[in-house]
C-alpha cells in the first residue's frame, strides 16, 4: 500500500469518523426534541380530557363520543374510547399532515421516545390516550436526510481533495523513489530536479550528493578494476620477460662456457705448446707463447665470471642452496674485508624453477646494493622455507637507503619487487638501527613430503 494512500486512508476514516459524530448528535437532538414534543402533547390532551370527564357523567359515552369527533386529532396522540364491555367506540382520525409517509422502522427505533399509554377512566368506559411520535420522527427524518447526503457528499468530496492534495504534496518523493529506483537499476547519472518544499528540497539535495559519491565511488572502482586488471597484466608480461631473459642468459651463459671455453683452452693449449718447442731456440717467440698463456687465463677467469653473472651453473645442477652459498663465497673473495654470512634454516629442494631464480637474483640483487652502494661491513642473509612459502631476509649495517630510493629510476628495487609480486609474493625493504637496511621477500611455495639438508 502506498504512503499516498495510507494517508488519504487515515483521513477519509477522521471525515467518517466526524460525520458520525455530526450524525450521533443529531439523531440525540431529534430524539430529544421529539420526546419533549410528545411528553407535551401528551399532557395536554390528558388535561383537556380530564376536564371534560363531567360530559361522560351527564350524557354518557354517546356524549364523550360526539365530544371526540368533534375535537378531531390531538397532534402526537392516539385517542381511543371504549365502552364498558371493552368495544372499541371511538379512535382518532388518521393524520393528515404528511398522510401517507413514516419514516424507517430503523430511524424511528434511534430517536422514539420511552412513552406509555395512559388511561382516563369513565363512569361506563375508558379514555386511552397512546403518544404518537410519527409526525414529529418524520419531521427529524426530513431534516436527517438532507443532513446525511450532505455529509455524505462532503466527506466524498473531501476525501476527493484531501487525495489530490496529498498527491501533489508527496510527488516530490515520488520523484526521489524513481531516481532510487534508477540507481538500483545502475543509472548512476540519475540526478532530481530541484523539489518543492524545505523537507523535499532538503532530501533531494542529500540525494543528489550520494548519487555524486556513488558515481564517482563506481568510477573509480571501475578505474581500479582496471589499474588491478593491467597490473596483473603488466606482472604476467614482467614474469614472461624474466623468464625469456633467462632463457637467453642460460643459453649465452652455456655457449660462453662450452664453445668459448673450449676455444679459449685450446689457445692456451697452443700457446704452451709454442712456448715448448721454442724453448732454447727462439727467446722472442717463447716469451710470446707465455704471453698468449697469460691471455688466454684472463680470457678464461672473464667468460667464467661472466658465465656466472648470466646464470649460476650450480642453481642448474645442484639447486638453490648450493647456489646462494656460491654467491656468497664470490663476494667474500671479491670484498674480503666485508663480513658475510648465510643462514639456510631449512632445506630447499622444494623450491626449484622459476622461484628459485628469484630468489636467487634478489639475493644476487640485495648483496650488490649492500656492497656497492651502502658499503657495508656486515652482512645476513637469513633463507627459511615454511609450510607455503619461502622467506629471504637479507639484513646490513650500510649508509641506509637513500632520500629517493622510491623513485622509478631505482631499477634494482623495481626489479627486485616485481619478481617478488609476480608471482604471488611480496616485498618490503626498510630501514633499520641508526643506516642499515632490513630486505625482506617471500614467495609462496608447495613444500614436498620428502627433502634433504642443505648446507648452510
């Protein structure tokens, strides 16, 4: 049921409610009036017949009749004269005012007087005089009726114009249930007129700010759905990329160790065996074949750094333990005077793969920073495989990060981040104490049932 409704309900049942009440208070005033009218006709007529009794006592009730058909109709009353016997001699004429009209028997039970006969008696009969309320209920019947229609049609009229009334009053909140209804449907862009009213008008300023703030919340929902969607998007290419550059630095890093390894062994091979045959014959070519020796070393020890800076041959062959002990051992040559230890608290041969390459390259990563950019003293690199995932912590006492380390150009925490992200990880690097930095990653895993120690 609507509201409009309802109300108009509530105001048609007040208009009945008050007709009721106008017709309650004139059927007791019609009641009254005709009690008061008939009590008194009534006495009258009892007092003109108890004079006239003397009559009866002269010339009989042949006299008292002449008498009554000569007085005729007392209004309100029934005179009836019976005889000693109990015949009826005598009954007052029918009315003539209004002849041949009564009122409803319903009407005439609401307002007729509690009136009793009353009786005179005579020397050889009885007089009987009976109120008769017909007249007077028709007159309060005549008067009722008109009453009533009017009521009737000013309670239909009312309620005609209370309806429209409350129509107009409450179209403005009809407009605010239809643009409710256009936001539910997904009309964001539904915006009210301005509304008739301080209430209206008030509730139609609310309710174009929240359809601003619901537009701009599914826009920028929508925005992100989108930057989520291109991010997972740009991350999937960043793993796609990460792995085809391994590809390609495993397949370099293999031709640089197989063929030129090879060629670079056999110069040297020739070189010593020049430097041989020389020996005691020709001082410049022998000192030349030691020189082509010495080259073909340096050669060899450069293709091998650069085959282990490409892809570490021992994440291949003997996984990821043994790897990270290798990075670490190569640092402590190249920086003896740097402490550097590593913690493996758990064994890693669940992590294999694409996961084990980034955990290696962000540990690869974090050591480079800490020794050439924040020249620190003191190194940790704390590795620990969980049920589901994997953790890396490597800690240092260096010069802190730098003021803009966040900044785009900072490619080695970038990188760092997204071979974390990439694949379902996270990555958190932070100051620590008065100029260290604490790195932290941990990549999700799939730990399997049956593993060995690695060395730590």
């Amino acid at each position: 049921m609507s509201l409009r409704l309802q109300i108009n309900l509530i105001i048609a049942t007040m208009l009945l409610a008050f007709a009721a009440l106008l017709v309650g208070l004139q059927l007791k005033d019609t009641g009254r009036g005709v009690h008061e009218e008939i009590g008194g006709s009534n006495l009258v007529a009892i007092q003109v017949l108890s004079q006239v009794e003397a009559t009866s006592r002269d010339g009989g009730l042949s006299a008292m009749t002449l008498f009554l058909q000569g007085l005729g109709r007392i209004r309100g009353n029934e005179i009836e004269l019976y005889g000693e016997d109990g015949a009826l001699l005598y009954r007052s004429p029918p009315p003539r005012y209004k002849a041949g009209r009564d009122a409803p028997q319903w009407y005439a039970r609401l307002v007729a007087p509690p009136l009793k006969a009353r009786e005179i008696t005579l020397p050889h009969g009885r007089v009987v005089v009976r109120p008769d309320p017909s007249r007077a209920i028709l007159d309060g019947w005549d008067e009722f009726v008109p009453l009533l229609l009017t009521l009737l049609v000013g309670v239909v009229f009312a309620n005609g114009l209370a309806y429209w009334l409350v129509g107009r009053a409450l179209h403005p909140f009809q407009q605010l249930a239809q643009g409710l209804r256009g936001i539910a449907l997904g009309d964001y862009g539904t915006r009210l007129p301005v509304l008739r009213g301080r209430e209206a008008g008030g509730l139609g300023e609310d309710f174009n700010s929240m359809a601003q703030s619901v537009q701009d919340g599914m826009l920028a929902r929508e925005k992100a759905r989108a930057a989520t969607v291109a991010l997972a998007e740009n991350r999937e290419l960043t793993q796609v990329i990460q792995t085809r550059i391994e590809e390609v630095r495993r397949q370099i890093a293999r031709e640089l160790h197989d063929d030129l390894g090879q060629q670079v062994t056999a110069i040297k091979s020739l070189g010593f065996a020049i430097s041989h045959r020389a020996q005691g014959q020709d001082v410049r070519i022998a000192e030349s074949a030691r020189m082509v020796v010495a080259c073909a070393d340096a050669m060899y020890e450069s293709v091998h750094q650069m085959v282990g800076q490409l892809r570490p041959l021992a994440l291949d062959r003997f996984g990821l333990a043994d790897a990270l002990q290798d990075l670490v051992e190569q640092a402590r040559t190249q920086h003896p005077g740097v402490h550097i230890q590593l913690q493996i608290e758990s064994p890693l041969n669940a992590v294999h793969g694409e996961r084990a390459t980034a955990v290696y390259r962000i540990a690869q990563e974090s050591l480079t920073n800490a020794l050439r950019h924040a020249q620190a003293q003191q190194i940790t690199l704390h590795v620990r495989a969980e049920p589901q995932q994997l953790v890396l912590e490597v800690r240092d006492d260096g010069r802190g990060l730098h003021k803009d380390w966040e900044q785009t150009s900072h490619f080695g925490v970038i990188g760092m981040r997204e071979r974390a992200e990439s694949l379902g990880g996270t990555f958190v690097i932070e100051p620590i104490g008065a100029g260290g930095v604490r790195m932290r990653a941990t990549l999700p895993i799939q730990m399997a049932t049956d593993t060995e120690p690695d060395r730590g």
